[in-house]
C-alpha cells in the first residue's frame, strides 16, 4: 500500500516557466512533508519541507503548498532553470515532535527543464 | 559542519556472496542512523534506523541486517546475497533538533549478479 503518490513520472517544462509537482498522501497521521532532489548516483538533497499546522512555505524559487483536506501538496518552482532537470521526491513523515521514524517517500518525479 | 560517508560508490557482488557498506557522520554526536534502498523504477524503501549504539530497528524483513558498533557509524550486511538485493543504498542521519530533515550520503550502486 502505497502511503506517499507521485502520479507523474516525468514532467517537461520550459526554461523560465513554473514548474508544478505534484503529490498525495493516504495516512492522516502524517504531519510533516519534505521535498527532496536527486541527480542519478547522487543521495537526495533536501529542497524544502512544510508542517502541517501550515499551507504554504517558501525559500526562493521554491514554494511548497499543502491541503490537509485533500491530502495533497505541491512544489512550485519559478522559474524554472536548466539546473532544476532531476528527480524530485516527495516525503513524508508522522510525528513531526521529533520521532525517529524515517521517512515514507513517493516514487518520484522526473522533471527535466527544456531550453 | 556536518558531513555523512559511504563506501564503496559501486559494488558488482556474485550471487550468494556477503556483503558489508559503511556509513559515517562527521561533526555531530548522537545522531539517528537509517539505511534505504531504491530498486529499479520504485520510491527509497526505508530498511533499518537507529537511535543509538547498538540499537536497530528494521521496517521490512528482508537477507539484510544492520549494526551500529559506533555513534557515527551504521553498517548494513548480509551474509549471501539476492539478485533481489540490488539497488541504490543510501545511508541518511537527522539532526538532535530538527528530527525529520534527513540528510543523505552519496549512496552506494549494488550489483548482485
């Protein structure tokens, strides 16, 4: 059962315009969501997370937004750059008090940025 | 700051061979060890965490198992290997304060043939 969904695998977007990923989660204990990138034969570099008791963070280019009663968050990213082409995952995780649970992750999502 | 190791890069291991990866963090103290795999086409699977010496957790049963000798160091093993047991390991650690923010070796391309 997959708790964290990334419907899309991929996602081409053109240079400078906003790029939207997508992601849905099932268990309603979480309450904490990350979103990490990852270039191949690289580990996943943290990007930005929100907390539930919030509907939107931003830092830069990128903006998370979540929907509690729909059980869905998104990424933006603007604009988008040639840099920006890799895999995004979306994460997610219960008790944000400070558990040492890991984290749930989505598949991921291939975005590539076309000139 | 702080900086998380793992080795080898690659590894290319027969069928039925043991295995043994390292994982270690350097600039913190006491941190909350994990180990995941990403398969062909899949999410990263979340295999084993630690919060401290000694002291293993394993989410999926698995030819796998994990030891933490050291604060700062998590070592995944097995004792004959799988085909199924390739994939893309990744050793990750938290902060003491912000628990969920996990942060990622380079992670190691397994191999078993």
């Amino acid at each position: 059962d997959q708790q964290v969904k990334q419907n899309s695998p991929s996602l081409s977007v053109q240079e400078g315009r906003i790029s939207i990923l997508n992601c849905d989660y099932t268990n309603s204990m979480f309450d904490y969501f990350l979103w990490y990138k990852k270039y191949p034969a690289e580990g996943p570099t943290f990007l930005i997370s929100i907390s539930s008791i919030k509907d939107k963070n931003e830092d830069g280019r990128f903006t998370v937004f979540l929907n509690k009663s729909a059980k869905h968050l998104s990424l933006h990213i603007v604009p988008s750059q040639p840099g920006d082409s890799a895999v995004y995952f979306c994460a997610a995780s219960a008790n944000s008090g400070g558990g040492a649970d890991g984290l749930t992750f989505g598949k991921g999502t291939h975005l590539i940025i076309q000139p | 700051s702080q900086t998380i190791h793992q080795w080898p890069a690659t590894l290319v291991q027969p069928v039925g061979s043991p295995l043994s990866l390292e994982c270690t963090v350097e600039g913190t103290s006491n941190p909350n060890l994990y180990w995941y795999r990403q398969a062909a086409g899949r999410g990263l699977q979340l295999l084993f965490y630690s919060v401290g010496i000694g002291q293993i957790s394993s989410e999926v049963p698995q030819n796998l198992s994990a030891s933490r000798p050291q604060d700062r160091q998590f070592i995944l093993s097995s004792k004959k290997l799988l085909l199924s047991d390739s994939g893309f390991y990744l050793c990750a650690w938290t902060r003491g304060v912000a628990k969920n923010i996990q942060y990622f070796g380079a992670g190691t391309r397994l191999s078993v043939l």
